[in-house]
C-alpha cells in the first residue's frame, strides 16, 4: 500500500534539468540539489551553499538580491559586502539570461522583471569574472531549478501557516460582537501579520459618498471621513480590485493630503476590497508602510485573504447589531402595549412596587383572581428591568400534563421518553437572561415543585433524561389565584419553595373594587378593537356607564375584554345606550351571552343577532314597535 505521509519536496521530481559535464561543477550541482531538499528558503540555501559555490567558482562575494516594485533588496550574501550592481540585475530578469559586467556576472531565478530574484557572483578581478562566467552559464539551469524548488516549498509553507493563522484569527473575530473593537482587532492583526506600521478598515457610506476608515491614528476618535474618489482606497473602491503603491518610486501614487493633515508620512501601501457574502462590494481593506520594503504580491494575496475573512466576521457583527436593534425596538413595542390602564389608589400603589422590584433580582409572587391581569404585571417587571432586551416567556403550569411539566420547564434529551424524538430546550433555557414567567404555580406537582426549588437555588438544570448541569440565569415570576399559604398547611405545595417565591408579594386587586378604572379600561379595549374593526369609536351613554360600573365583573379585566371585543365588531350604532348592555350584563351578575367560538364569524353575528333582538324585545316588555325603534328598523 502506498504511504499517505507526504514527503519531502525534491527539487529534482519532475524536472528534466541539463547537467554539467565538469566533474566539479557536477559534485557542486549535485551538492545544490541535496541541499536544496534540506532547506527551506533561499536565505538558508545560499548560507550552506556558499563556501562550495565561492570556492568552485573562485568569487570573493556571492549575494541573492530581490526586486519588488522595482526596488532591489539583498535577501541573503555571503562574503565581502559589494554595492548592488542593480542596472546588471534588472538586464539579467529582462533578458532571462546570464549578464555580466566588469567583474560582475549575474544569474536571474526568475523571469519577473518587476518582482523577482537573481543571484549575483562578485569577482576579485575582470579576468576571473570572464573565466568563471562559462561555468555559471553551465551550471545556470541546476542553480535555477534549485532556487526555484526551494521557493516553491517556501511559499507553500508560508501559505499554510497564513492560513492556519487566519483561520485562529477568524474565529477570534467571529466571537467579536462590537464592529468598533473589531475593527481595532483586525488592523492590529493586520499589521502584525503583514509587518506593516499601521492599518486600517474603510466602509462604504455609498449614499453619502464617503469612506469611514477605523482605526485612525491622530484622527479625531479614531475615524477618518473622506471622499470616496479619494486616494489609492477610493480607486479600490472605484475598480474594485487591490491596489499597491509605492511613493519612493512613483511619487504620484500616494496622495498624502490625508496623511500631511495627520501629520503622518505614507511611503508604501497596500489595500484591497471588502466584499461581503453576496459579492456586493461594502469597503477597504488597507495597510501603510511596510517594515522591511515595499508592499509584495505574496502581500497582496494574504491581505485578500484577510479581508475575506473580515468580511464574513464584519457583516455577522453588522447582522449581530441589527438583530439586537430589532430586538431592541421589539422590546420597546411590547412595552408600549403593557400597560396598567387606571389611576385608583391601588393601580398607582401596584405601580409603585412594580417599579421598586423591577431592576432587582427578587422573586415577585403576583396574587390576584382569575382575569386580574398577573400577567401583565409580569410584563411590566420585566420591561422595567434590565433584562428588557432579553426574552420573556410565560408558562401556564394548570395547562400542563404532569407528566410533562418538568420536560417542558427544564427541558429534555432525545429518547428521554417515548415520544422525545429530538433534544428540546425548556422554557428555562428559552428564558436564559430574561425573565421566566410560572403562571398558576399552585397547580405544579410536589415531585416537579422539588426539582424548580432545586434548579432556584443552585442556578442549575439538568434535562429530562441527560446528565449535563446547565446553567440559568433567569430571572423567576410566579403568579396564583390560589391560596398558596393554605395550600402550604394543607401540604399541596411545598413550604421551601412558597418561601423562596414570595419575597415580594404582589396582590392584585379584583375589578369591582378598581371603581372608576372601569371606563378607562372600557375606553381602552374599545378603541383597541374599534380600530382593529375599521369602525369609529361608538360613545357610551351616561346610563350605559353607570351600568358597566355596577356591574361585579366576576371574571375581572378578562371579561371587560372579551366584552369590548365584542361591542366593536358586532355592534352597528354609533352610540351605546345600557339597554344595548342589558342582555351582555345585569346588575345581578348574569354571566355574559356565550358564543360558540367554533361557528364561523357568519353564524356567530346571525346568533348574536337574534339573541340581541330577543333581549331587545324582552327590554321592551314584548312591545314590538318600541323594540323595532330601538333596534332602528
């Protein structure tokens, strides 16, 4: 079977290389290759090849010199320091062939005349040059190909570092949730990584026509405003295609307006397009003044590849932030609509505790009847809090199965049971950093109250069937129109747990006892559903008030609710009289007119109708033609 382990680059697979026919040059061509296997740039081939390469060849200076941008940087010498022979070494790249001059003779590696490599061999005298220069023509093709594979596996290594970083980085990115840090993470990262002085990220103000450059050292608050046509950034973002500038050899590439009004000084610069996932271009990625020369191809490609990667992270954060806005505004919309309608002493009392308890962390035990409105209470605590932007979830614990209720609050894995044919998260974990809501707690088992006291006081759940401890933060509401304590005697609820929840005690007064709160919670609901309906307001009738205020209202704000719902969509005048609440209410309590909600919206205004011309008829003591003016026929 063929191994799997990938070896080591061979300079010499795969490449028909002319040898020399000296025995020395072919020891030295053979000593190249072997080396050229060993290491793993052209710095370190040239330091283990020079003394055999000086000593065959009788040079006295042997120098790997590098052009990028058109400027020649020596990347490696060994032997006596000479001036670069720099018009021999541009000759050589562009004739791709040996040159030489006086008691210079140079080599091209590569065939780039703008960025490249050529090995340049330095001469005592004229006349060694000349007799050494047959012999580096000869062995000019083993020297190439060695290079060459060293260069390769050089830059194959150097990617797959770059892409380890990059991928470390960009998952350190993606668990950035603020642009602004972010931005500050990437430039620095940038700069590192590139060895460059400083960086920066532009994002495109398309409307405005501007670039918003972060981060921006000297600018005021670290940003940068310009022009979108300005500068190299604006042709990148005109082009849409990376851009290198070098201001020692062209002046007229860099404009330095912005750099002179930050007294900063940019020599080379490199920058290249955001894009984001649908290709649409949205900024800039740009760097100034690299440390060691010009700004390189190879450059160029690890900051394309950066970019890439800060685009992802850059609109999952801009996606991030529109969430958390729309969740924001969300918030503020459910707040507006939680309202606690009325102005008796004990709405405004109620209000006051609400807001003393809402920004704390106590338990809040909401008591109150059937239709009281605990729920809303509830609500208001957690819009007042600081968990507001987080969810609320409310649970009805009465309309839970018991053997249920604990995968529903903590809870399960998959298989945990017979029908749990998926993990499911409980209300505990939908409620993390918001505010959990048990309405009805009274109606818990014992066994399930046992684990909800466990799970509030060590913070602490663990899922129906599973055995990994979870942790939760939610803030916990209860809310009962039982009798808790005596259910506590009775030995139906748990003493502990009745403790832990009722802290804070909120009583909830029942709606006959709200007096005048009635009307405005009946002009409230009214004009709720009148404007859900399409419909004007109807007014109420001074006898029509005086009706709804006797009235007990056994099923508290609840039934006031479904009442006014029902006025809005079913009534036809514009007025409502208290005959027209006669056969809905009764001084005496008479439960409402029930509508079987399983007819269609049809059937159900026929019976409405008919019951409201029978109470018509009834109020008008079976005089048919009183009843016929009332009903306006």
């Amino acid at each position: 079977m063929r191994s799997k382990t990938r070896q080591a680059e061979n300079p010499r697979e795969h490449i028909a290389v002319p040898l020399p026919s000296d025995p020395a040059l072919l020891a030295l061509a053979a000593e190249l290759f072997r080396l050229a296997a060993e290491c793993d740039g052209g710095d370190a081939l040239l330091e283990a090849a020079s003394h055999a390469l000086k000593e065959t060849l009788d040079a006295d200076y042997i120098v790997l010199a590098a052009a990028v941008a058109g400027r020649w940087t020596i990347a490696a010498d060994s032997g006596k320091a000479q001036p670069l022979p720099i018009d021999m070494l541009a000759d050589a790249l562009d004739g791709e062939s040996p040159a030489a001059a006086s008691d210079w003779i140079a080599l091209p590696l590569t065939t780039r005349s703008e960025d490249g490599e050529a090995l340049a061999f330095h001469f005592a005298l004229p006349e060694k040059a000349a007799a050494s220069r047959a012999a580096i023509e000869r062995l000019a093709p083993t020297m190439q190909h060695a290079f060459a594979g060293v260069r390769r596996r050089a830059a194959e290594q150097r990617r797959l570092r770059r892409a380890e970083a990059m991928l470390e980085l960009a998952a350190g990115w993606n668990r950035t949730r603020e642009i602004e840090p972010l931005l500050v993470q990437m430039a620095e990262t940038a700069s590192r990584l590139l060895t460059a002085d400083r960086a920066s990220i532009f994002l495109w103000d398309r409307p405005n026509h501007t670039l918003v450059g972060r981060p921006a050292l000297g600018a005021p608050d670290g940003e940068l405003r310009i022009s979108d046509s300005l500068g190299v950034v604006g042709e990148v973002i005109r082009t849409g295609e990376p851009r290198r500038a070098d201001a020692e050899a062209d002046p007229q590439s860099v404009n330095q307006s912005v750099g002179d009004r930050l007294g900063y000084k940019t020599r080379t610069l490199l920058c290249v397009p955001l894009r984001g996932r649908s290709g649409e271009l949205f900024g800039a990625f740009e760097l100034i003044n690299k440390l060691d020369g010009p700004f390189t191809k190879e450059d160029e490609e690890a900051l394309s590849e950066l970019a890439a990667h800060a685009a992802v992270a850059l609109e999952n954060a801009q996606d991030r932030r529109q969430l958390i806005s729309a969740n924001r505004q969300i918030a503020r919309e459910a707040a507006e609509k939680v309202r606690l309608i009325g102005n008796s002493p004990a709405v405004e009392a109620l209000r006051s505790i609400i807001r003393r308890v809402a920004d704390t962390e106590l338990a809040v035990l909401i008591l109150g009847e059937n239709g009281t409105g605990k729920e809303v209470v509830a609500q208001s605590i957690h819009y007042l809090s600081g968990r507001r932007d987080r969810p609320f979830v409310a649970v009805n614990c009465a309309a839970i199965p018991e053997t249920l209720a604990e995968s529903e609050l903590f809870g399960h894995e998959k298989g945990a049971f017979t029908d749990a044919v998926e993990a499911r998260p409980g209300k505990f974990e939908l409620a993390a950093g918001g505010t959990l809501f048990l309405d009805e707690i009274g109606d818990l088992s014992l066994a399930c109250q046992a684990k909800l006291l466990r799970v509030i006081e060590e913070r602490v759940l663990v899922r129906v069937g599973g055995s990994t401890p979870i942790h939760t933060d939610a803030r916990l509401l209860a809310a009962t129109n039982q009798n808790l304590a005596e259910m506590v005697r009775a030995k139906r609820f748990r003493e502990d747990l009745y403790f832990r929840l009722n802290v804070v005690a909120v009583d909830l007064p029942p709606l006959r006892e709200r007096g005048e709160d009635v009307l405005l919670l009946v002009e409230h609901f009214l004009d709720d559903f009148c404007r859900r309906a399409r419909r004007k307001t109807p007014a109420l009738s001074a006898a029509a008030k005086k009706r709804l205020l006797e009235h007990p209202w056994p099923g508290n704000v609840r039934e006031l609710r479904n009442l006014m719902e029902r006025l809005a969509y079913l009534s036809t005048d514009d007025r409502i009289e208290a005959d027209d609440l006669a056969f809905i209410l009764s001084p005496r309590g008479r439960a409402p007119l029930a509508i079987d909600l399983g007819l269609s919206l049809t059937d159900a205004t026929t019976r409405f109708q008919q019951e409201y011309i029978r109470g018509q008829i009834a109020q008008a003591g079976g005089n048919m033609s009183l009843a016929a003016s009332r009903l306006g026929l």
